[in-house]
C-alpha cells in the first residue's frame, strides 16, 4: 500500500486541491460513460424494438385466426343444436302417432 496515494493520510489542504482536480475529470468521465452507453443502447434497443414488433403482429394476426375459427365453431354449434332439436321434435311426433 503506497501511503502519498492514500486520501487518508493527506493533509486536509492538499486532500481538497486533490478532490476540486478530479471533480471535473470525474464529472467528465461519468458524462462520456453515460453517452456511450446512450449510444450502445441506441444500437441494441433499435432491432430489439423491431423484433418485439414483429413478435407482436405475428401474435396479433394469429389471435385473429383463433377468433375467425372460435366464430365459426360456435356457428357450426348452433346449427347441430337446431338440428338435434328438429330431430328430437321429428321423433316426438313419430311416438304420438304409434
């Protein structure tokens, strides 16, 4: 452990003129970080959004399929009901006339 590197054992003049030199180059490193970071977002996030968009619209027309075939069964349903029940009336007149 190197001691003149130590903040600690500086003296408390010399610890300020350390700490008021590296603010701004802190300062400046984080605001470059924080900018490259924007900008590797910027490339990751771009197709990211794309492909979510795309995943969307494939689960959208494919809930549309599910509702033309969920419409069209529950027709299919209703006429084999009315068909049963034309059926059942058919059977009942056919006892009556026995």
């Amino acid at each position: 452990m190197c001691i003149g590197n130590n903040k600690e054992y500086m003296a408390p003049s010399s610890l300020l003129l350390h700490n008021q030199k590296a603010k701004p180059k802190l300062q400046m490193r984080v605001k470059l970080r924080i900018h490259r970071l924007k900008r590797v977002n910027k490339f990751i996030e771009e197709p990211t959004k794309h492909e979510m968009e795309m995943r969307n619209l494939k689960l959208y027309m494919e809930n549309m399929r599910i509702l033309k075939e969920n419409e069209r069964l529950k027709n299919k349903a209703k006429m084999l009901h009315q068909e049963n029940l034309d059926l059942l009336l058919e059977l009942e007149k056919k006892k009556v006339k026995l």
